[in-house]
C-alpha cells in the first residue's frame, strides 16, 4: 500500500495532548508499506511542532521523517501549476497549501490514499485520477 501522510496525522503523533494522539501513533506504528510526506507537509510539521511542543523535539520529528520510513516527494513546476487550478477551483473553500500539495501529488503519483484527520478538504476535492480519496484512518 501508499499512502500520503497528512500534517494533523505527523502532529498528533507527537503531541500528547493532541485527541487523536493514541490513533496517530499507531497509525505510524502499524503502516506497511510506502509513506510518502509531501515536502510543504515537512516544513509545516517542523514549525507546529516546534510552536506548539519544543525546538528539540520538532528536529527530531524531522530526523524520524527522513529515515527509511518516509520517502519525501518535493513538488514540481506541474504540481504547483495544478495547485493554482485547484486553489483557483475550490476558492470558497480556502484548501491550505499542505492539503493542496497532497491532493496534486496523489494525483501524479496515482495515489488515493490519504491518512489525514482532515475530512473537509480532502472530501470536498475531487482529484483528477480518480472519484475522490479513501481517507484513513
């Protein structure tokens, strides 16, 4: 399986008083195969964490997100001219610009699934590859 992993899911799994905390760390735990992390999803995971826990432990978030574990997918020249379309085409429902990147490189890596605790964006978006996105967990 492949999945992309949302920036709520990485966040709960190290703040203890997150409410999705337990879930968020089994998830992690228990995840075989590919974890993919898009790149804007790195950079808000490490400012969070260092805002809402501790400097210390937002790097070593970041080491743990660049072990074997994940793979980190940088976003291209396409991705980010898909991204205006979406943004442009869901503009009421102001998507930030994490869940947006996951939404094009799901798409251009054909993946559906999504482990998020973000149900809004993710299902008021129809992706391009196909009906809409399963969402775990």
């Amino acid at each position: 399986m492949i999945a992309l992993i949302d920036t709520n899911v990485l966040l709960a799994s190290v703040f203890i008083h997150d409410q999705n905390h337990v879930k968020a760390r089994k998830t992690i735990q228990r995840f075989q195969g590919r974890r993919i992390v898009v790149a804007p999803v790195l950079q808000a995971v490490f400012f969070m964490t260092a805002a809402r826990i501790h400097y210390q432990r937002a790097v070593n978030l970041f080491e743990y997100i660049q072990t074997e574990d994940f793979e980190i997918e940088a976003l291209t020249e396409q991705d980010m001219l898909r991204m205006v379309s979406i943004m442009k085409q869901y503009k009421s429902a102001g998507f930030d610009y994490p869940d947006v990147s996951i939404m094009v490189v799901a798409e251009r890596l054909d993946i559906g699934t999504i482990y998020t605790f973000d149900r809004r964006d993710f299902l008021t978006c129809r992706p391009a590859h196909r009906d809409a996105f399963m969402l775990l967990p």
